[in-house]
C-alpha cells in the first residue's frame, strides 16, 4: 500500500487537505471520491524510514557524521507531481485537444484510442505528460473525468464535472463538443477585448513618450534661447505654465514616477483583501462605456456556462457552484452566490436575480420563462448569444469613443506645447522688426 497527499473540494467548494492510503493512484482517487470529495492535487508521499535505534552500553563508531534526517510534517511531505504541473497548457492547445477527441469519440473510437491518436501528435510537453498521466489512470482502472482531476491545472472543475456528466450520460463525444465551443467562444470574446484595447494603448504611450521627450529636451533649450533674447522679460501665461512644468518633471521626475508606482502598489495591496477587491470589482461596473462591456461580458459567461452545465446534465446546484468559481468579477459572484442560496432553499432563480442588481431585467425575465416551460438551459443559451452580440456592439463603442478621444489629447498637448513656444517667437520678432525700423 502506498500512501498518497491530496488536495480535494468538498460539495461547498471548500478546500481540504489529507493523507490517504491506496494501492494505486486510481485507487487513491476512488477512495477520495468515496467521501464525497473532488481531488484536485494527488500525490503520492515518498517517505524514508527512520535509522534503527543504536543498542543500550555501545557507543557508535567514531567517523564522519551522517546527517540526521528532519522529520517532516505534514506541509513537509515530499510529493511527487506531475511535470506539467510546474507549466500551463495555452486555452487554444486544450481547445484543439477537446476538439479532436470529441471528433475521435464520436467515430466510435475507445478512449484509450483515441488517447493513443492524439499523443502521436505534436503536442506541447505538458499536454503530452498530461495524456501519460491519464492513459496510466485509465488504465488503472478510474474513469476518464477521475484521471482529470489529477491535472487541476490544466483541467477545471467546469471541464472536469461536464466530463463527469458526459460519461454518466453516455454522451461524452457531445458534452467534449460543447466544451470545445464553449472554450472557443469564450477566447473568441477575449481576443476582441484585447484587440480593441491594443490601438488605444499605443496611442497613449505614444503621447505619454512624445509629451516627456519635449518637456524634458525641446522646452529647456527655448527657455534659454527666451532667455538670451528676451533678457528676462514677462513671457505669455501659457508659455509660462509650459515652462514651470517642464521645470518640475525636470526636476521631480522621480518623485512623480515614485508617486505612481506607490499608487500601483498600494491599489494591488488593497485588491488582494476582499473587501478592497469587491470595491474595485464594483466601481469597474459603474465606469462609463467600460462597466457596460464588463457587465456584459459577465452576464455572457455566467449564462453560457450555467447553459453548458445544466445541459450536460450537471445538477442545479452544482451548477451554480462551479459558475460562482469561475466568475471574475466579485460582485457578480456574490449575485450567484445568492441565487445559489435561494435554489437550495427551494426557491426560484428569478427573484434574487432581479434583487442583484447586476442583471438586467431582459435576462431575469427570460430565466423566469425557461425556469416556467422547463427549457432553462437553452434559453440560458440564447440570453449567452445575445449577449455576446452585444458584447461586440461594446467593444465597437469603445473603440470609437478611445481613438478619436486619444487622438484629441494627443493633438491638445502638442498643439499647446507648440503655441506656447511660438507666442514668445512672435514677441521676438516684433522687437526685432522695431528695432531695425
């Protein structure tokens, strides 16, 4: 018998920790889940036995000292974890894995096939240890969703419990679809997000870097030539406001980006609390423009994956609980949180929905319809659809409402630094002209 340390989630999704005793890793696994809990680490505890004790009226050899082996405890223990647990695998390499074992369970393949097909190819080394892995746990005896569980990492409770359903169901090639095309619209939203954020970013480093280089460089040499030429004379309030500016960045330039880096720091600090976090998480909902592609964005994950579960055939509650867990934003998780409480009472989903506050009135209305016709997991669906149309509408309006905005400011710095060092220019000139008249 071998024992084995693992890290489990019991049905609350609290974490908890513990020493089991197994033949094997499937075992171990089995026995996990005998008690109602969902490994998500397991690793087997290599530990080396003590020395025998030295007899009573002998003293020991005289020679180099061994080193005394240290007791370990139970944070202590050494693990032996996978490899791929030291890396990730990118969303697109588990996305094409999905797709194609889906495509190969569907054919008629058995799943230590179609294992088999997919480690022939050209796979990112943690795929690859992870496929090992699984093909060792099938073949010990667990399940396929079991075997995941080992590679939390890689494979999240929403992956892991729709497998789960998939098999009990008889219907893993289907729930592997939906996976697929879950992950795929998700990264889809994502790399629109990004996407649109990538001209503005540049546009304003481009300022930010245009702005320093004249205050710190061009602004002192024309306040010399002012200077030289103008001996002192009064200079326009602009010219002037420009000038004491550069002044300051010249010489509290580090102070400022002290200053900023502080402020960074401390909003860091303060967002790893939770009451910091959920603060920030609710001031981000009420941002104009922003806080509605961000509220937007929620509602589309939250009904898409519910949508996905429930359809999997992943009990209600359950559901909910996984939803809570791979929600973002804080004051959304606590709305399901909510909901989640209310459904185990035995109430409806509609009315703390409505009370949340996050979700508009369109969405509640149509859960309350599905929930009504028993057609909640594809109308959730059709709420997710909808909404990631107007997820798109969003990151269209911000696009169009930060370019022109940038550009605008980008245009108002330059253009006041270049005002304001011509208006001397002219007073120059006109003393010049006087003076040869």
């Amino acid at each position: 018998m071998a024992t084995f340390q693992f890290i489990a989630k019991n049905s609350a999704g609290q974490e908890q920790r513990g020493t089991i005793e197994a033949g094997d890793r499937a075992g171990a696994i089995a026995a996990i889940r005998a008690q109602g809990l969902m490994p998500t680490a397991l690793g087997e505890v290599k530990g080396g036995g003590a020395p025998a004790p030295a007899k009573a009226g002998k003293k020991p050899a005289k020679g180099p000292a061994a080193p005394k082996p240290k007791k370990k405890g139970f944070g202590q223990m050494e693990i032996k974890l996978p490899a791929f647990l030291r890396g990730s695998v990118k969303t697109k390499d588990l996305t094409a894995f999905t797709r194609q074992l889906a495509t190969l369970v569907n054919a008629g393949l058995p799943l230590m096939r179609c294992i088999e097909v997919l480690k022939k190819q050209k796979l990112a080394p943690a795929m690859m240890d992870c496929l090992n892995g699984i093909s060792e746990g099938i073949a010990g005896g667990a399940t396929f969703s079991e075997s995941l569980t080992a590679y939390p990492k890689i494979f999240d409770n929403l992956y892991i419990n729709m497998v789960r359903a998939g098999e009990a169901g008889g219907v893993l090639e289907v729930v592997l679809s939906r996976l697929a095309e879950f992950a795929e619209k998700a990264q889809k939203i994502k790399n629109k997000v990004k996407g649109a954020m990538i001209y503005p970013s540049v546009v304003l480093v481009a300022a930010i870097g245009i702005t320093a280089f004249l205050l710190l460089t061009v602004i002192p040499k024309f306040k010399q030539v002012f200077d030289d030429i103008l001996g002192g004379q009064e200079l326009p309030g602009i010219t002037q406001f420009v000038m004491n500016l550069a002044d300051f960045v010249k010489n509290n330039g580090l102070v400022c980006l002290a200053i900023v880096a502080s402020l960074v720091v401390a909003k860091k600090l303060i967002g790893k609390t939770q009451k910091g976090a959920y603060l920030f998480d609710k001031i981000q909902l009420k941002v104009p423009v922003i806080g509605t592609l961000v509220s937007r964005t929620a509602i589309a994950q939250f009904t898409r994956t519910l949508g996905t579960l429930l359809s999997s055939g992943v009990p209600i509650l359950q559901s909910l609980v996984i939803v809570r867990d791979t929600t973002a934003n804080r004051v959304v998780r606590r709305a399901v949180q909510t909901v989640h409480d209310a459904v185990k009472e035995g109430e409806s989903m509609t009315d703390p929905l409505a009370s949340s506050g996050v979700f508009p009135p369109m969405v509640v209305s149509m859960v309350q319809v599905g929930e009504e016709t028993g057609a909640l997991p594809d109308m959730l669906t059709r709420i997710a659809n909808t909404y990631d149309d107007e997820v798109d509408n969003a990151v269209a309006g911000l696009t169009a409402a930060i370019e022109p905005a940038l550009i605008i400011f980008l245009a108002v710095v330059v253009g006041t630094i270049v005002i304001a060092m011509f208006l001397p220019m002219i007073k120059i000139i006109s003393t010049v002209s006087a003076a040869g008249g």
